[in-house]
C-alpha cells in the first residue's frame, strides 16, 4: 500500500498489505473477485469512511465507487490489521486464512495506527484505490 499526497506530489507512506484467501490464492498467485461469499480482495476505486466495522472497532469500512465492485460495501470489506503481516511480508503475496479475512484490506497494527492517524485527522474523505500490478 502506498499513501500518496496530492499536494507533496510524493508517496509519504508505504505498508505491506494482506489479501483475501480465497479463488485458489497462493502466497505466489494472488486472484480477486466482487463475488459474495468468495473470500477474495476486489479491485478498484473505494471511499476510505470513518465508519467502523460491526466487531472490529479499529478498522473504516469500504464504499464502493466502480461499478465492477459493487458488493465491495455490502460484504463489509474495511481497512483492518491483523499480526500475520510482519512474520510474512517477505512473500510475494501474503493470503490470510477464511477465519481472519474474507479480502479486506489488511494491514500490520504499527501501518493501522499510522492510518487510524491520517483518516481520523483528514476533514475530505480518502480515495483507496486497490489494482494487481504488473510485473516486468
């Protein structure tokens, strides 16, 4: 994950970032989906809310704002830690189990203070936007 600051015109932060298990993720192959029930990230562009999950109170739900993402909001996919991140941010793709994630965007709790920080201090409302990369 990257956090960018549009009027630095540089990234300011960077943090290692887990997906969701599902579609036959690897810690090498990463898939997505908008599928309920498929335990898999989505792509695309949402809005950073300060509403907080159900039963994760450290956590901002995600709108949606493509329509290739649609049911991102109704699957309650947020911005949350978990302690996994560190002991495998070495891997190419860092798949959480069914019983942590079901393809939210998850992040280590040293990278969810910083971001509890920035959202919680921001008056606009944030853009995240979530894409697989190319490699070269």
């Amino acid at each position: 994950m990257y956090v960018w600051d549009f009027e630095k015109r540089k990234i300011v932060y960077c943090a290692y970032v887990m997906h969701g298990p599902d579609g036959g993720s690897t810690d090498k192959v990463a898939h997505f989906s908008n599928v309920s029930e498929s335990y898999c990230s989505s792509l695309g562009r949402f809005l950073v809310t300060k509403e907080h999950g159900q039963t994760v109170k450290r956590s901002f739900r995600l709108k949606v704002l493509d329509d290739d993402n649609q049911t991102a909001y109704k699957r309650g996919l947020m911005i949350h830690n978990a302690k996994w991140i560190d002991k495998w941010c070495w891997k190419k793709y860092i798949p959480l189990n069914e019983v942590a994630c079901q393809g939210c965007v998850t992040v280590s709790r040293r990278d969810m203070t910083y971001l509890l920080n920035l959202i919680n201090g921001e008056k606009k409302p944030l853009l995240l936007w979530s894409f697989e990369g190319k490699e070269e």
